[in-house]
C-alpha cells in the first residue's frame, strides 16, 4: 500500500515538478541558468498565459504533495530497512547491480525531497542552483524509479491481493502474524520476532502524520481560510493589512534596494527601438490604465489570492518603444545583486494584455516591498517572472 501511494503521488510530483521546470522557461538563459539541460530539456514548451492560475495549481501541488508523501517515503524505506544490513554487501553481479540501482532510487528520493524540503523551508544550504541540482537529481532518481516500477509492479499488485484490507484494518498487533518468507528477504526466515505494530497501526501513523502535514501546509497555496493553519509555512507570518497585505517574499531591505532608487530620481527606460525612452511613474500614470485579477505564485508553492494589479500593459509599451512585434522582453529592475533581479519574458508572455507593468495594487500605490515604483505582473507565470523595482525594459525581435 505504501508503494502504491508513492507510485501515484511520485508520478504527480515527476509530471509538476517538470511542469514546473518548463514555466522557468530554460531556453532564456537569465530566468534559469542550468547549464546544459541539452537532451534533457526535450519535452520543454511554451509555458501558456491560460488559466491565469496554471502555475498556482502547479506548483500548489507539487510542493504540497512534496511534503505530504514524506511520511509515506519513511514508511516505506522502514519497510525494507532488512535490506539495508544485507551481509554478505555484494553476492553476484546481478545482485551488485540490483542494489546500484536501489542505491540511485533511495538516495535520489531522499535527496530529493531532502533539497525540496530545504528550499521551500528556506534553509538552502547546498552549493549551486536548486533548480539545476533539483532537475538533474528529479532525472537520476526518476530512472531508477522507472526501472524499480517495471521489477517491482507486479510483485506489489500480487501484495495488495494477497490479503483484504478489511482484514488487515480489523487485526490488532497481538494478531499480526508476519508474512510468508520471501525470496527478496525481507522476513527473517528463522525466528520472525513477535510484530511489535500492526499492519493497521503503521498504515494509521503514516496516514495521520500526511493528513497532519496536509493541514499544516496546504493553506499557503489554496488560501483562504486554510491560509491561518499553514504554519509550516515559512512566508505564513502575517503580511500586514489593507490593499498590499500579502505575501512579501524579500523585502527592498533584503536585496539592498535603497530608498533613492526607487524615490523621485527613478526612471523607466525603454529600448529595443530606434531611440530609448525615458519615462517618469507620472507619466506612466497618466497612460491608460488596465488592471487584471492576478495571483503571485511562488515556485516554493505558497501564493496569493488573485490582486487587482493596475498598470500599463508590457505590450503598449513594446508599441512605444517602436518594437510592437517584439519576440521577447528582458525586464531588469533597480536591485544590483541577486538572481531575480531579472527576467526575460516570452513572445506570448509579453503580448497577452493582462501582463502589466503594474503601478498600483488594490486600488492603492505598491508598497516598497511589492516593487514600488513598478513591477512586472504576468499571468499563470512563476513568482520569479514578476520582477520588482523595475528600471528597464528591452524589447528585442
Ligand atoms: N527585483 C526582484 N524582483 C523579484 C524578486 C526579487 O528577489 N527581486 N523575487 C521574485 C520572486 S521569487 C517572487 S515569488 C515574487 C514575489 O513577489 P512579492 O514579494 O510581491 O510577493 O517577486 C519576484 N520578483
Ligand atoms: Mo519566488
């Protein structure tokens, strides 16, 4: 039953978690900087605009699953844990490539889960990109996975026969009986020792310490109400009130954005075109105004409600600068170190009308935080396309 969960939600996590890695949109190289994701990156497409909330949904359920699964992937390593002290470690080639095998699927899982955890956690203590350590870990485990699944689906389907699961729910520790020695060697074939949980109890704790962390988790990317049990979250400390209370991944203070970058002396540059244009915020004000219903959705899988972000559509933008057919934007913003700082958006990305150059939030000025002067707002894109503090904008065909 464990594999059987794990085989389900894995594939779930495997599909949102490459999901995920299309909408960074890898091929420009400053919005992902995985070098050489080469053959790998074969199934890479254009990440859509529709519906506003792919990525919310996406990532919502890739990180949530996530941890959701930690308690059943304990289980299941628990269950094998014989394996591990397996003596004599080497007995036949086959059997030495056996356990290589297993050696990719055990460590790539928990490696896995190990960075994934860390990441939305905040706590990111491994050299190099996530993404990059992340997506070529997702690959190695992934094959091994495969390869485990193709050995070992019918032997688990054989399992969930064996016995029905009224039976084993209705049987307490002192009735639990082991199973049939095995050939893999999981049940020692001498003297078993007396069960010391029972099949319901182990199905019982794995169960409720993944309903626990459901709880504890979800809220900070289905919202609402759930958003006040999400204390697992590590953005789920209180974004303040009125029309900017939300989220706030970091702060100006945080990235070192100063307060005379973003105050009077702030300008809009628009290149790509035959000459650059400067603007003011005022004149950006005094442009048409669109305002589109839009959630930030982070790739840490918390998000917000949609917000109603004001501004000017990039395509308008890309009209005045004379680049109206523009492929593609780079936006980059006041911020001088750190990696989302910048980011270079798609063709459709850019020419969807409900991406803005936003100037309001809610019917009020961004605060500081959200990206005071301006900010990029993109529909069903990562939180990363959504730059702060911007300060230019180039068009290129
Ligand atoms: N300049 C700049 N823009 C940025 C970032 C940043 O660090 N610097 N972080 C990005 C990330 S990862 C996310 S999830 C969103 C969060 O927006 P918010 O802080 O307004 O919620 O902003 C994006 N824009
Ligand atoms: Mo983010």
């Amino acid at each position: 039953m464990l594999g059987a969960a794990l085989l389900a939600g894995i594939t779930l996590l495997a599909v949102t978690g490459l999901l995920s890695y299309a909408a960074y949109n890898p091929r420009f190289a400053v919005n992902d900087q995985t070098p050489d994701h080469g053959a790998l990156g074969f199934y890479l497409f254009t990440w859509p605009t529709d519906p506003h909330w792919l990525y919310r949904l996406n990532q919502g359920v890739h990180v949530t699953l996530g941890v959701v699964l930690v308690p059943v992937l304990l289980a299941k390593l628990w269950s094998v844990l014989p394996k591990l002290f397996d003596w004599p470690p080497v007995r036949s080639i086959a059997q030495a490539l056996e356990r290589l095998s297993l050696l990719l699927l055990v460590g790539g899982a928990i490696f896995e889960f190990v960075t994934g955890v860390l990441n939305i956690q905040l706590y990111y203590v491994f050299p190099g990109s996530f993404y990059t350590i992340h997506f070529y870990g997702a690959w190695v485990f992934l094959g091994a996975f495969v390869v485990h699944v193709a050995l070992k689906l019918p032997r688990m389907l054989s399992a969930l026969r064996s016995r029905r699961l009224s039976t084993v729910l209705a049987t307490d520790t002192a009735h639990t009986l082991p199973e049939e020695a095995d050939p893999e060697g999981l049940v020692a074939a001498a003297r078993p020792a007396a069960a010391t949980i029972s099949r319901r109890g182990a199905l019982a704790l794995t169960g409720a310490g993944s309903a626990t962390l459901l709880v504890l988790t979800a809220g900070q990317s289905i919202g609402g109400v759930w958003r006040r049990t999400a204390f697992l979250a590590p953005r789920g400390q209180d974004p303040g009130s009125g029309p900017n209370g939300f989220q706030i991944n970091k702060t100006a203070r945080a990235v070192g954005v100063t307060a005379d970058q973003i105050g009077s002396a702030w300008r809009l540059r628009l290149s790509g075109g035959p000459t650059a244009l400067v603007l003011t915020r005022a004149d950006l004000l005094a442009l048409q105004q669109r305002t589109s219903a839009l959630p930030i959705a982070c790739v840490e899988g918390w998000s917000t409600d949609d917000q109603q972000w004001s501004g000017v559509p990039l395509a308008v933008l890309a009209a005045m600068a004379a680049v109206p057919d523009a492929a593609e934007v780079l936006v980059e913003s006041v911020q001088r170190e750190g990696s989302f700082r910048s980011a270079v958006l798609a063709r459709n990305q850019l020419h969807d009308p409900r991406s803005l150059l936003a100037l309001q939030v809610n019917g009020a000025d961004l605060s500081t935080d959200h990206g005071f002067p301006a900010r990029t707002i993109i529909p069903a894109a990562p939180g990363v396309h959504n730059t702060k503090w911007v300060a230019a904008l180039t068009f290129r065909t």
